[in-house]
C-alpha cells in the first residue's frame, strides 16, 4: 500500500451551473480522500474549473460579459457548491490562471520541439457542444455524435496535431501491464474496441476558430484545443514547470504517492487515451488509476447541462441537510455504475438508513444509559453477555471490510458495511433485552455490557461514516461524550476508550421525513428545470 494519495476530480466546465453529476464526482471523491486522511495517509485532493472554448465564449457573448467575467462569475458557484457539501479540497485550479496558461505554452512547445505535434489541415465532423471532432464511423450516417447525440457537421481549419499512432504501442503494453488502470475493466475494452480498433487518429489540438483559449507561442492565431489545455491541469496545479516543483516531485514523482483520477463514463477517452500519450511525451510517470464512475440519469436521459433537465442540489442540501445528500449519492448510487436520481429513493433512503437505524440506534441507547447508568457508560469488562462476542465480532470484520472496500474504491460497499454493523447493533438490542435485565438487579453486569458494546459500536459506525456523514457523525461522537482527541481512528480497536465516560444531550440526528410531503417537494425542484 502506497502511503501518499494525489486524487483528482475533472475539471468541470463554468459553461452553466453545476447539477447533481458533478457533486455526486466531487462527493465521492471527497469521501474516498477523507477516509484515506482518517487513516492516516497524506492525501492531495483537487478539482477545479475548465475554463475555455468555444461554448464559453458564445455563453458569454449572449450573456453580454467577457469570457472572463462569464467564467468568474459561474466558479463563484463552484466555490460555493463545494463549500455547501463540505468538499476538502486541497487546491482548486482554473485553466485561466497564470500557473497554467504558461506552462501549457511550454508544453505545446515541447512537444512542437520533438515532433509530436505538427501543423496540418483537419476535416472532419466537428460537436461544438462536446467540442470535438468525430470520424466518419463514429458519427454514423446520421452524423450524430456519438456522445451528446446531437448532429455535427463537417468542418475544415488548419490545426495542429499531435501524433497519437507514435505513442500507441506503449499505451498498449501500459494497458497490458497494468490492468487495474482504468477501472470498471469493461471501460478499457471499450477504449479498445471502440475507439483503437478502428483507428486511432491523431489529435488535433489546436483552434482557429475561436479566441477564448491559451495561443500557441509559435503561431498565435491558434488556440490550444480545450484537451490538451484541460488534462494538464492535473500536472500544472502540482507546480510542473514552473519555479517550484516541490508539490509535483512529492504528489506525482514520488513512486510512493497513488494517483488516481476519477472521472465519468462520458470523458473516459480524453483520459485513458490522450492522457497518458502526452504524459510518454512529456516523459513522465502515468497515473495509477483511472477510475470510470456511471452518470446519473434523469428521466431516462443522462442528466445534462445542455439539456435542462438537472437536479439542483443547492436546495436538496438546504432542506436535507449535507449529510443527507452526501449519504443518498455514495450509498444509493453504486460508484462505478450508472444510476438515477429517484426522489422517493431519496426519501426512503435518508429515513431507513439515517433516521431508523443510525439515528435510532445512537437515541435508544442514549436513553438507556440515561435510565440505567446515570448517563454515564460502563467500562469494559469482557464478553459478559452471551451476545456480545458476536457484536464484537462483527465491529471488527466491519473495520476490515471497509479498510478493504475503500482502498478500491467501492465506497458503496464500504458504507453498506457500516449500515450492517448499526443494523446488527440494534438487532443485539433486541436480543439482549436491556428493559428485561435492568428489571433484575443480579443482571446489573450484563446490563452494564451492553451498554458498553452499544456504545463501541457507535463509537466504530460513527468513525467509519465520518468521511460520509461528515456533521452528523460528530454530533453523535459529541452526545456519546467522545472528546475531539478521541475521535481517531487509530482508536478504533480499543474497546475501553468509552469507559466511564459521561454523555451528552440527546438529540435527533435525522428528522423522519413524511414521504408523501418530501417527495412531491423534491418532483417540484426538478420541474423547475
Ligand atoms: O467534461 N452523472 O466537464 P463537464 C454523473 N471539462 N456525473 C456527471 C454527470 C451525470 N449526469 N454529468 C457530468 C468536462 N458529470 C471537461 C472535463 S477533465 C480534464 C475535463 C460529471 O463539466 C462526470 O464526472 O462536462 C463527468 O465526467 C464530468 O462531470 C464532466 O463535466
């Protein structure tokens, strides 16, 4: 296991704002950095903006304002977004910013230098809303394209472009001796059959066409075209090429640091073809791992800036809470799958998951240490109980489990986990009949277990849901009575860290949502799109 983590979201395009997609990239990302910081490891998180091309421009045209102001403002909401879902990002990088343009520049130069990137002519079937062009194959006879559906049309300009069949055999023997690269393993055969099979052009990586890009050094009527602009973000915001390098030695060079970019199903070319040709070009190292997450479908249609039909989670969160949202996206929607946002899903999620069981489990037992213990829990004293072996059992098999679900990324499966130790908390509840033992002063010690395996396995399913819950598992280690010192994950495996320590008020962690009410709210919300 390496020690060092760099993880990356896309950078998203400030074209309009930003819908349930991207917080549910952004979201389990943060989730998988924030559990891997829980446990220790240093971890680099960052995402950030991609800031030219052709639809900025024009959005910004009809919008009456410079390119520049349109995308500032429209990051502004980014900014916010990401601070609304708590998102830990490290840094936050814009493809306008100095630290980027400049060193894109030195790139293009670069690989003008050696000869991987040459002036020609393009023709070929042009989706300005993807920004990219198309052959003759992928666009049918339809002249569709292939990923947005809408129709392309043919376009000539002089460009420049990098030669792709020179760096194709390597990528190649990469693919073969690194089959956890890019992840779901169905997403590489698709890169194949799809796209190299048929021929893999080369790229053209510069634009004539518009102004709102970073110029080409040697010939500044061109543009740098928005991929070889936007994947280099991933170096640049580490300090490549310019003064200081120190992040990029420490997050990208460093054979002990993970690199893994996360990214949706809809851009898996750009990364897991392009990406590592210019990373040969520029002779360094390529990420670890690409992982491929579904996209969240709407109305039967993939849920889309262009087509209008999005969920804004500014208001989900405003209404629900941010643990709600984070919670429904990493537990309801399988990383790595594609799935849909179902209102009455999201209902019965947050109720079932959070408030019956998480938030039900934390209250009874509050109650009972109340009643029993004069709010105070009892220490450790061993498998007193004929039930508490099991319980004991089970906190750790959860650990070990989510330890390994986590580190690959199945963030789905590892909360499952944690929902499998709270339901088998409440279900030693049952067995052990707390109300039963208290009513018999010879069960005092057996009462006393109880409580104190209850409050272990809260202490554990509160620490293992913090990178998802992340205000509400605090709430509930603060009315356990945990000190902020305590709530450690190294901690985890010390089942007398709760000894007689004193709780804390009780209070509902999750309001029980009426469904009928909630669902017809959020049905109103994506109406308004
Ligand atoms: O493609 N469901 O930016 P973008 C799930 N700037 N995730 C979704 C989604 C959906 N319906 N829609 C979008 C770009 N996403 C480029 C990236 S990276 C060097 C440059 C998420 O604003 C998903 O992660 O169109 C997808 O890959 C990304 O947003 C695309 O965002």
């Amino acid at each position: 296991m390496k020690k060092k983590f760099y993880i990356t979201t896309p950078i998203y395009y400030p074209s309009a704002k930003l819908h349930i997609g991207h917080a549910y990239c952004t979201t389990l990302s943060d989730i998988f950095a924030r559990s891997k910081r829980e446990r220790g490891y240093e971890c680099y998180f960052l995402t950030g903006a991609d800031e030219h091309g052709l639809k900025i421009e024009k959005n910004a045209q009809q919008a009456g304002v410079s390119p520049q102001e349109f995308v500032d403002n429209i990051v502004k909401g980014f900014y916010s977004l990401w601070d609304l879902l708590h998102i830990s990002n490290d840094d936050f990088i814009r493809t306008t910013q100095e630290r980027h343009t400049k060193v894109v520049q030195d790139i293009f130069s670069k690989m003008l230098a050696q000869g991987d990137i040459y002036l020609g002519h393009y023709e070929g079937w042009y989706c300005k809303d993807c920004e990219a062009f198309w052959t003759d194959t992928q666009v049918g006879k339809d002249h569709i394209c292939p990923d947005c559906n809408r129709p392309v049309s043919k376009a000539q300009e002089e460009a420049y472009f990098f030669k792709t069949n020179k760096y194709l055999p390597n990528l190649l023997k990469f693919y073969d001796e690194n089959p956890n690269f890019l992840t779901p393993v169905s997403r590489k055969n698709e890169m194949i059959n799809t796209f190299i099979k048929p021929g893999l052009e080369d790229l053209c990586v510069s634009r004539t066409s518009f102004t709102w890009g970073i110029p080409v050094k040697e010939n500044p009527k061109h543009v740098v075209y928005v991929w070889l602009d936007a994947l280099t973000n991933y170096i640049t915001a580490l300090g490549y090429g310019s003064d200081n390098e120190e992040k990029f030695r420490k997050f990208w060079e460093d054979p002990d640091t993970e690199i893994i970019h996360i990214l949706g199903a809809d851009i898996t070319r750009f990364h897991a073809i392009y990406w590592p040709m210019f990373l040969d070009a520029l002779n360094l190292r390529k990420p670890d791992r690409e992982f491929v997450h579904g996209l969240l479908m709407m109305k039967d249609a993939k849920m889309s800036k262009s087509k209008g039909n999005v969920v804004d989670p500014y208001p989900l969160v405003e209404r629900y809470g941010v643990d709600a949202v984070r919670y429904y996206l990493a537990r309801e929607i399988t990383f790595g799958s594609d799935g849909s946002f179902s209102p009455v899903q999201f209902v019965e999620r947050i109720n079932n998951d959070l408030a019956n069981s998480y938030g039900n489990l934390l209250n009874r037992t509050l109650g009972m240490m109340n009643k029993y213990f004069d709010g105070v829990i009892p220490s450790y004293k061993g498998q007193v109980t004929s039930f508490d072996g099991a319980l004991e059992t089970c906190i750790e098999t959860t650990i070990t489990s989510y330890e390994k679900a986590m580190d690959d990324l199945k963030i789905t499966e590892a909360i499952s986990y944690v929902n499998d130790l709270v339901n088998r908390a409440n279900k030693y509840i049952d067995e052990t009949m707390p109300w039963v033992l208290a009513k018999d002063e010879t069960k005092k010690e057996e009462l006393a277990s109880v409580m104190n395996h209850l409050a272990n396995a809260i202490y554990v399913a509160s620490i293992l849901y913090r990178p998802v819950l992340v205000t509400a598992s605090e709430k509930a280690l603060e009315q356990l009575g945990v000190t902020t010192e305590n709530r450690n994950y190294n901690k985890l495996h010390n089942l007398k860290l709760l000894d007689n320590v004193k709780i804390n008020k009780a209070e509902a962690l999750f309001p029980r949502l009426d469904p009928t009410v909630e669902v017809e709210f959020i049905n109103s919300l994506m109406g308004n799109h």
